[in-house]
C-alpha cells in the first residue's frame, strides 16, 4: 500500500468516525429535533454520489469511507424521520 492510500485511508477513518458519536446520541435519546431534514438529506444524497465515483475510480479509501459514512448518514436521516 502506498503512502497516498494510507493518507486517504487515514482521512477516512477520522471524517467517517465523526458521525458515529451523533449517531449514538440520537439512538440514545430517541431524539433527532436538533438535525436538519434538508442537511441530512443532502449529505446523504452528495454520499451516495462520492461512493459511486469511488466505484468507477476503484478507489479504496473513498469507496470504504463513503459506504460506512453512508450507513451513518441513512441511520441519521431515518432516527430524524421518526424522531425528529
């Protein structure tokens, strides 16, 4: 593995683990007022784009970070549709 797939690597592990603290808190509390509809939703939709160009690049980091951050992203969205 080269030093460039390591660094992306790396960078998806820290961006892609940032959601799972809000996940936890809004599964904990049964509460998801605070996030917004059109935010999550966009993210959601701009993931779901980035997992597909990483696809078509073959491209590891981005094709692992984005399926991971786009499990998240859809946990989110869902505890804000019946919780929010």
């Amino acid at each position: 593995m080269n030093s460039i797939t390591v660094i992306g690597l790396i960078a998806a592990i820290l961006t892609t683990s940032a959601y799972v603290p809000q996940v936890i808190k809004s599964m904990k509390t049964k509460s998801a007022k605070d996030l917004s509809l059109g935010t999550s939703t966009m993210l959601c939709c701009g993931v779901l784009l980035w997992l597909i160009y990483g696809v078509m690049n073959d491209d590891v980091p981005i094709i692992l970070s984005n399926a991971i951050t786009l499990l998240l992203t859809i946990t989110l969205l869902i505890l804000k549709l019946r919780h929010g």
